[in-house]
C-alpha cells in the first residue's frame, strides 16, 4: 500500500497470528487451572460461583486440601473394610469347627433329646462380600479418573508449552527482524538520496511507510513531471510471511522502486511492459490497458535468452523493445534484476497525467551498492528514451488503427450503457402511469371505466405496431 493508506493485507493477517498465539496460551492455561478444581465446584450455586471468580487461589489450595483428606478418609475406610472381612472369616471358619464338634456330640446323645443350639452354631449372612465388589469397583473407577485426569493434564500442559514457545519466536523474529530492516533500509537510502539529488533538482525527505518501506518524493528533472522513489524490504519481522516464503521455496525480495510521471505531449501514444511471470495474474488486474493494448510478444533475438526464462514482454509496438532494451546499452545483470518495467499513455488514476513509467529492481544483500547505482542508472536511462524516441511511420500506423477501434469499441459502451438507463426510466415511467390510471379507474363510473379502458387497449396496439415495424426494419422498393 502507499503511505498514509494504512497497513496492508500482510500486517493485518499478522497481527491476527499474534493475537491468535496470544489467545491460545490464554486458553491452555485457563484449561489446565480449571481441571484441578472444577469438579469440587460444579454444583455450587450462582452466589458462590461469583465468590469463587474473587479468590481463586483460596479456592485451588482449599478444593486440593479437601481432596487430599477425603483421599485418606477413603483410604482409612478401605483399610477398616478389610480389617473387618477378615475377622469376619476368622468366625465363619470358628462357627464351622464348632459345628463339626456337635455333630459328633449328636453321635453319643440318647433318643428323644435335642441337642442344644448355641448362637456361635448359626451361619453368618454372605451379604459381607458385597462392600468386597463395591469396593474394588470404586477402587478401579478411582484409578481410571486418575488417570484420565493425568493424561488430560499432559495435554494441555503440552499445548500450553508450544503456544508459549512460538509466541517467544514471534517476539524474537519481530524484535530481530525489525532491527534488521531498519540497518538495512538506512544503508540502501545512505547510498540511493545521493544519487538522486545528482538526477533530480528536488529531493524530498525520507519518509517511513512501515517497518519494511521508506519512499521520497523527487521532481525537477527533464521530462519528469513528478515522481515517488520508494524502498521496499521483504518482511523480516513476521514471523507469518516467513513461514509462507519458506512453505513456497521463494522470497519477495527487496526491491527499488521508481514511479514517475511524464509530462504531456513529449512521447508517442503505446503501452509497455516487461515483467517478472510469477506477477502476470497481479499486474494485468492492476493495469487494465495491459490486456487492452498490448499482446505478448518473443523477445528480440539480440537479446541474452537468459534473463528472458523468468520474464514476460508484452508490448502495442513490436519495434519498440528491439530499441529499448538494446544490449550494447543494458548488461545481462542489468536485465535479470529488472521485476517491472511499465510505460504507458493510459494512466487514468493521475487526472490530466496519463503518461506514467513504473520501474522496479531487485536488490541482492551480497551487492547494495551496485544494485543501488544499477537501479538509478536504468530509471535515467529509460527516462531519456522515452522522451526521445519515436515511432516509425508503419508502427505509428499500426497503433493509431488499434486506437481507433478502441476508442470506437469504447464510445459504443457508453452508448450502450445509456441506452440502458434510458430504457430503465423510460420503463419506470410507464408503470407510474399505469398506475395513476388505475387509481383513477377505481373513482370512475361504469361509462368512464369502458372509455378508458378503450384508450388503454388502443395504446397497447400501438405500441405493439411500433415494435413490430422496429424489428421489420426498413424495406426497399426497387423498380
């Protein structure tokens, strides 16, 4: 975006990406404390759940305190329960020595006595085993939640770990990152302003659009009306572009960008563009007398077909790029940094300004200076050229047909266009009548009703004759 219209797509989508990090350790964290004591309280009322939200450490260390005793009650018990059972068993198997000795008693005793019973002989009831079950259940379902609840705890402490270890190599890529571009964009803007006020009568201050862009804005300069010079980094701070740079095996580069405005009347109507092809998508929806006037075209055959691999030609006039982009003038390193070169008559953002050149150069961190100079260099050069060079009579030719028909082909839109709204309100029109019609139909008397209702249909058949007669079109009589 250009200064002052605020951050872009990318600063937007990172700032998302911190809050997002931000939010999830929040969330972990509040997991990880509301599974120790969450079970203690989620029957308490609406009254003791607010208090509860005022002392929150009150409540962990007495919520844990209160687990820790029933957890030795129980234990207590268990251990009681079983002192029990086995006394338990010790007088079953007294009861059944003792029953074994009275049977041989019985043996001896005479006919007609019956032998005595004494408590101690009755069997005790087998209901005993059941706190045996239910214990080794609640034994078993204890374990389980225990266990549950260590796994859960695992978890989130995991999560909780991994969104606060990314959050930690966000900051550091923002602080690291940050430093990095400022040093950056101070060397590259120490080398570029000098070279500018050696091009330009008026340079203007250093202005910061964001952490990764700084521009300028200069004037004064043979058919430079005005112009904007601007640096832009690739974002080393966000953490977010980093990953999606490495995710694509590819970076946006750093890049020096020229954007100026021509002056009236000096240079010759076309459309030209050489560009990088990973930007066709981008650029064709950015300009769109791109696709209007130019048609892609081979490169020349004097040209190094290396550079070419990665970049697009499109031009309205073939003879163009065979002069503009001579190799005797532009070094094969020259060409490979270039990521746009865009000349055009066909600006319609700058008002009466239509003649605009837009040039962008790669920056290599191995070699500043040199791309410095190398970036200057071109703007010069390919400002000069346009506004000394011309046309030959075939090409100029060949342009001003193409013109025309656009030109025609545009009038015949706009034609159309208001072609449209007229019928729309002409339309509109003729059901607000109707309309009024009815609503006056409705007060009249029978005769009145039948007059009109005669007028209607007679206005019907004319326009029906009319439409009729239109697609008839006119006939010619020949003698």
């Amino acid at each position: 975006k250009k200064g002052g219209e605020g951050m872009g797509s990318w600063g937007k989508k990172s700032i998302l990406f911190l809050l997002f990090i931000i939010v999830g350790c929040y969330v972990s964290q509040s997991l990880t404390q509301n599974n120790d004591f969450v079970d203690e309280f989620e029957d308490e009322p609406a009254s003791t759940t607010q208090s509860f939200n005022n002392n929150n450490n009150i409540k962990i260390n007495d919520a844990r305190r209160s687990k820790e005793e029933e957890t030795i009650e129980s234990n207590n018990n268990k251990q009681s329960i079983q002192e029990t059972i086995e006394e338990e068993d010790e007088e079953v198997e007294d009861v059944e020595n003792a029953n074994e000795v009275e049977e041989e008693d019985e043996v001896d005793q005479p006919a007609g006595v019956k032998p005595k019973v004494s408590s101690a002989t009755k069997k005790p009831s087998r209901t005993k085993e059941e706190p045996v079950s239910a214990q080794k259940t609640e034994k078993q379902k204890s374990k389980e939640e225990l266990e549950a609840e260590e796994n859960y705890k695992n978890r989130t402490y995991y999560l909780e770990m991994g969104f606060g270890a990314l959050l930690v190599v966000y900051i550091l890529t923002y602080v690291f990152g940050s430093r990095n571009s400022t040093s950056y964009l101070d060397q590259i803007n120490g080398i570029l302003i000098p070279l500018l006020k050696n091009q330009f009568a008026s340079v203007g201050d250093i202005q910061n659009d964001s952490q990764n862009r700084t521009f300028t804005y200069v004037s004064g300069r043979r058919f430079v009306y005005a112009g904007r010079v601007s640096v832009n980094l690739s974002k080393r701070h966000d953490l977010l572009t980093i990953l999606l740079e490495t995710f694509k095996g590819k970076s946006a580069g750093d890049e020096l960008e020229f954007e100026l405005i021509i002056n009236e009347g000096i240079t010759d109507p076309y459309v030209f563009a050489l560009y990088s092809t990973k930007l066709h998508t981008q650029l064709q929806t950015l300009y769109p007398d791109l696709p209007l006037y130019t048609s892609k075209i081979a490169p020349p055959s004097n040209l190094p077909p290396k550079p070419f691999k990665t970049l697009s030609l499109f031009s309205e006039c073939p003879s163009l790029p065979i002069s503009l982009l001579d190799p005797s003038l532009l070094s094969p390193s020259v060409l490979s940094s270039i990521s746009l070169l865009y000349i055009t008559d066909q600006n319609k953002n700058n008002g009466k300004f239509r003649n605009k050149i837009v040039l962008r150069i790669k920056i290599d961190e191995g070699r500043i200076e040199e791309g410095v100079k190398e970036g200057v260099g071109m703007m010069a050069y390919v400002v000069d050229f346009v506004g000394n060079w011309r046309m030959e009579g075939r090409d100029k030719e060949r342009v001003r047909k193409r013109r025309e028909g656009m030109e025609k082909k545009e009038r015949k839109e706009k034609n159309k266009e208001k072609m449209e709204v007229y019928r729309e309100k002409k339309a509109e029109k003729k059901k607000e009548e109707k309309e009024r019609k009815l609503k006056e139909r409705s007060g009249m008397s029978d005769e009145a009703k039948q007059a009109l209702d005669k007028a209607m249909e007679k206005e019907k058949e004319k326009e029906r004759k009319r439409k009729l007669k239109k697609k008839a079109g006119k006939i010619k009589i020949v003698m």
